[in-house]
C-alpha cells in the first residue's frame, strides 16, 4: 500500500513536469497550427542556465529566474528568427526546421556550457521530506514540484479563461484572420503565446535539474514523452494535456513499480526481466495505442 | 531542354554510382567507396520514404524504426547462428536468400500494425504517433540485453549470396547499387500504377477522391507497408555493410535524417531522394572531418532547407514536382 501511494505520487510529479512542457506546446499547436520540435530544446536551455545560475550565485530563486527567462527568450528568439515563416507552411518543413534548431541547440549549448553535465543540488529550503502517511516520507522537492505544477495548471486556466490575452489566445485559436481582422496584432500574440511556453519549459527545465540528470539531449527524450502526452489528451487542448499528463506520470511510474512483479508471477525471473524492462519503457506507448483505438481525436480535444 | 538535361544528370549520376569503385582505386582512397556504399544505402530508405512522403503527403517521423528492425534481424539471427543456439527450434542461417526475405517480412508485419493504428489519426498526430512508435521500438531494441542492449551487436560476418561473393568490399558495393536501381523501378511503377494515382489524389484533395469512392485506408497502409520493406531493405544492407548494429538505427535523429534528405532532394520525384542522400552523406563526411562540432553547421542548413527549399535539388533541376 505505502508502494502504492509512493509511487502515485511520483506519478503525480512527473506528470507535473509533462504538463508544464505539454501545456505550452499544445497551445503552440492550437493557436498557431506549428509542431515545433523545438520545445525540448527550451527546456534544456532552461535546466543549463538554472544550472548555470545556481552555481555562481548560489541562490535557487535567481536560478528560477534565469531559467524562466533564458528560456522564455530563447523561445521568442526562434519565433522571430524561424518558426514565424512556417506559420502557412506544411508540417513537413515544420518539422524539418524545428529539428534543424534541435541539432543546433544541442550543439550550441555543449559549446557553452562543456561536455561535462553541471550538477545541481536541492535547495537548502527543499530538501529533506515530509511524513504524509505514516511510514511514508516524501521528499519535499517532489512535494514542491506537484504543487509548482497545480499552480500553474490553475494560473493557465485563470489566464485562458478570465483575462484578455487569454480571450484573444482563445480567439487566435479559432479564427485567426477574423482576430487579425478585428485589429489585434496577431504576430504579437504568436511571439507572446511562444514566450510562455518556453518559460513552462524552463521553470519544468529547472525544477528538474536536482532530481534528473543534466545532460545534452534531455530535451528530445522529454519531448517524445511529451508529444504522447498531446496526442493521448487531445491536440490543442490545455485541459487534455493536464488529463494527459497525469495519465502518462501514472501509467509510467505504475508501470515501472508493478509490470516487472506482475509478469515474475507467471513467467521465469530472467525471461521476465528482458520483457519486463521492455515493456515498462513501452507502458506508455502501449497507452497512446489503445487510446486511439477507442478516441483518434485524444480524451479531451479541442473545440472545433 | 530540360527533358535533355533530366537524362544528362541522371546519365551523370549513375554513371558515378557505376565508377565510384573504379575512382576509388584510382584515387586510392579506399573511403571513397564506403562514401558511396553509404549513399547507395540510405538512397534506397529515402526513396522509399518518398513513396509516402511525397507523393502520400503521409509525414512519417519514424521510418527509423523499420531501418533498425531490419538490421536487427539480420543481426540477431547471424548472432543465433553464429553461437549456435537455435531460435525457437530454427537452426538459423547465414544465406541472404533466407534471411533477407524474413527481415523484409518482420518489417512488413511491424508496418502493418503500426500503419493500421497511426492511420487513424492524421496531419499533425501521424508525425506524433509514428515518432511515439519507433521510440518504442527503440526503448526495445535498448532493453534486449542479451543482444547487446544500448551497445548494439557485432556481426561476425556478411551473409551469403550464390554465385555472389558478399565480403569482398567491391561487390558488395554493387550489390547495393542494383538493389537500389532495381527498388527504385519498382517504385516508380508503382508511383505510375492506378494504385499510385489513387495515392496522389488523395494526396491532393482527400474529400474528393473519397467522393469519387475511394477508401482512402487501404491504399495508404499499403503504401505505408511498402515504404516500410524499403527501408527495412535498407537497415538489412546497412547491417551487413557496417556489419554491426545498434539501437540507433531507430534513434528518432535517424528518422529526422530520412525525413531531410527527402526533402533536400526534392518530394515526390523519388530520384530527387537519391541525389539528397549523395548531398547529405558527403556533407556530412565533410563536415565532420572539418570540426567535430559539424552539427552547429548542419542544423542551419536543415532549418534553411526547409525555410527556402522548396522544390528541392531534382525540383531545381527538372521544373515541378512529379505527380
């Protein structure tokens, strides 16, 4: 049972991290109709300058900041400088520039910042754990990282629902040549929608940093992780993307805690072992699979 | 003119594929020819990725997948049969015959199940799906511990041809070469068949070929199955060329590679691939002999590519796409 709840738990905290990334690149999607395989890329960029930061100024609040802020920039710049010619275009070539930028980030950013992966520490005011059930302490970076991801879950749906960019974005999705029309700068609010995804990755980049490693090509692993999470909660939509997320966190740290002692039950130890590991790094594969089968469209697509 | 200048780029082209050996020896630069057989290779994945690509409009982002289930096979039977432990009860061999055929026919099933799922879904979703499935099959390919895991196998040799003699470099470069020339025919047929059109309509308006009764579901998994035994043909040739394989056959990178020399070549035009792959490997070869941080330089290039490329090489050269 406290297994059980652990590993909830950490179900939990990873889809808080994929949140945090799918919330942005699915909102990129449903306004601006971009796949943009950059998004990994963001949130690389992010955990580097939080590592970065951290390590010369030692303060875990200037690292948050640097984070959010060398990746939210990051994103504009590879708004302006590239993806704002793909808007029209096919997928194809929004595939193919994006993972252009893929390629050049991975090795701009090993020319900066060295081979040699920065290590992060939890901050002082993180670390250590909290007894939530008895015989069940939970480390309280963790903790912290559910909630950063239930704040910010609340804080798009207050900004999409009840404020006006929110409105506009909510237009742009719709319509986006009757808002062009209605007089709204529309390039601004593409630069606008893609500065915020990047800074979720950033602030995902960041909280990551103490508890995974830091390494060139984190970004592309989370971003395929990333893109389940879309597909299985529908293209476009913030809400599936939460539904998403937790679904894939669950499904994944379940999976890992459970397959492996599941088929020890019925099979020999080494043959459960070789299809067992296989199996839990494809759990969530297997879960996009049979929800398409049942919805093509995702649990909770977008309107229209 | 440009029907005469068609002939003379294809004429040149093969002409080099045909005398890549020949300058090799003459050069001395024994490089030169594993350049070549490289190209040869990965032209055969790209033309088929073009089957779908081009003249499909189906973006699949994890053709990788089948290049590494095609080396894979070739890699663990020769590993069976090398350690002679019989795989379920098969004795296992080393003839191509025999074992190239069951590679193509593993990659025809895995495209079959693959294809039936992703095809529900289309547009940005299949780019989506496919990548999700060929990181699955790689996340397996990583997990087979006793064939190696993430170091990937050795093959102790090439398979055998009668009459053919695979290990001597030369041969088996030629080998490739007719593969190539031969797939590439066939696609062409197929390109130009009722079956092809059918595929091209719906490429160009979905809504009215399906009006005009067409199921739009089995003609796109069957060219999806087709693309899928090409490239699974290629993963086999590069298996036995490199005479190692690893999970980063299906690396979602690999798939991005196919995925760009299509385009560089040009879509829909399936010797537009050939030449992208010629540009691709040999840019990259020297690029990366010119700095070891080679993908600061090659990023770029895609992302120009695909921002002013339209047409690719074989749409510079001979006018509009085919099709």
């Amino acid at each position: 049972m406290i297994l059980f709840v652990e590993q909830a738990l950490n179900g939990l905290q990873y889809g808080s991290m994929l949140f945090l990334l799918a919330s942005g690149l699915t909102l990129i999607f449903g306004i601006m109709g971009v796949i943009n395989l950059t998004h990994g890329a963001f949130y690389m960029v992010g955990a580097y300058s939080a590592a970065f930061a951290v390590l010369s100024t030692g303060s875990f609040l200037v690292g948050i900041a640097a984070a959010l802020i060398g990746a939210g920039l990051y994103a504009v710049l590879v708004e302006v400088a590239v993806v704002q010619w793909l808007y029209r275009r096919d997928h194809l070539y929004q595939v193919l520039a994006t993972l252009g930028l893929i390629l050049f980030t991975n090795e701009a950013v090993s020319m900066i910042f060295g081979r040699r992966p920065p290590l992060m520490d939890i901050p002082p005011f993180l670390q250590g754990s909290v007894p939530l059930l008895p015989g069940l302490d939970y480390p309280l970076m963790r903790v912290g990282f559910i909630v950063t991801g239930a704040l910010v879950a609340i804080g798009l749906w207050a900004l999409v629902n009840h404020t006006r960019v929110g409105m506009l974005i909510r237009a742009g999705a719709d319509d986006r040549e009757m808002v062009d029309a209605l007089g709204v700068d529309i390039r601004r609010l593409y630069t606008l929608v893609f500065g915020l995804g990047g800074a979720l990755c950033g602030l995902a980049g960041v909280m990551a940093a103490p508890l995974l490693a830091i390494e060139i090509g984190m970004g592309e692993r989370v971003l395929i992780t990333t893109f389940v999470v879309i597909v299985v909660g529908g293209v476009g939509s913030v809400r599936g993307a939460l539904v998403g997320a937790l679904l894939v966190g669950m499904v994944d740290s379940l999976g890992r805690a459970y397959i492996p002692q599941l088929l020890q039950l019925s099979l020999p130890a080494s043959t459960a072992d070789t299809l067992g590991a296989g199996l839990v790094s494809a759990s969530i594969y297997l879960l996009m699979a049979i929800v398409l089968l049942v919805r093509p469209n995702g649990l909770l697509p977008a309107r229209g | 003119m440009t029907s005469r200048l068609r002939l003379a780029v294809i004429a040149g082209g093969l002409l080099f594929l045909l005398a890549a050996p020949y300058l090799a020896q003459v050069t001395g630069s024994a490089g030169l020819l594993g350049l070549a057989n490289r190209i040869a290779i990965y032209a055969i994945a790209a033309v088929s990725l073009d089957l779908i690509l081009g003249y499909g409009a189906l973006v699949s982002f994890g053709h990788a997948m089948f290049f590494g289930l095609g080396g894979y096979a070739v890699g663990i039977v020769a590993f069976h049969t090398g350690a002679g432990e019989p795989m379920l009860g098969w004795q296992g061999s080393n003839a191509a015959l025999i074992v190239w055929p069951l590679a193509l026919v593993a990659c025809a099933l895995l495209a079959a199940i693959v294809g039936t799922l992703s095809l529900k879904t289309s547009g940005v979703q299949f780019i989506m799906i496919t990548l999700a499935f060929a990181q699955m099959v790689f996340f397996v390919l990583v997990s087979l511990q006793s064939y190696g895991g993430d170091d990937g196998l050795l093959l102790d040799r090439r398979n055998t041809l009668p009459f053919i003699d695979l290990s001597r470099p030369t041969t088996f470069y030629y080998v490739c070469v007719a593969l190539l020339i031969g797939w590439t025919a066939f696609c062409a047929r197929v390109v130009n068949s009722r079956f092809g059109l059918v595929l091209q309509a719906l490429r160009q308006s979905e809504r009215r070929a399906i009006n005009l009764g067409v199921d739009p579901f089995p003609f796109r998994l069957t060219a999806f199955i087709i693309s899928a035994i090409g490239t699974g043909l290629a993963g086999v040739l590069w298996a036995n060329y490199a005479r190692f394989v690893s999970p980063d056959m299906a690396a979602w990178s690999k798939s991005g590679e196919f995925i760009a020399i299509v385009v560089l070549g040009g879509l829909g035009t399936l010797l537009g691939p050939i030449a992208g792959a010629a540009v691709f490997i040999a840019l990259e070869q020297i690029l990366s002999i010119w700095t070891e941080h080679w993908m600061i330089v090659m990023g770029p290039i895609l992302t120009l590519v695909a921002l002013f490329g339209r047409r690719g090489i074989a749409g510079r050269l001979f006018g509009e796409r085919n099709g």
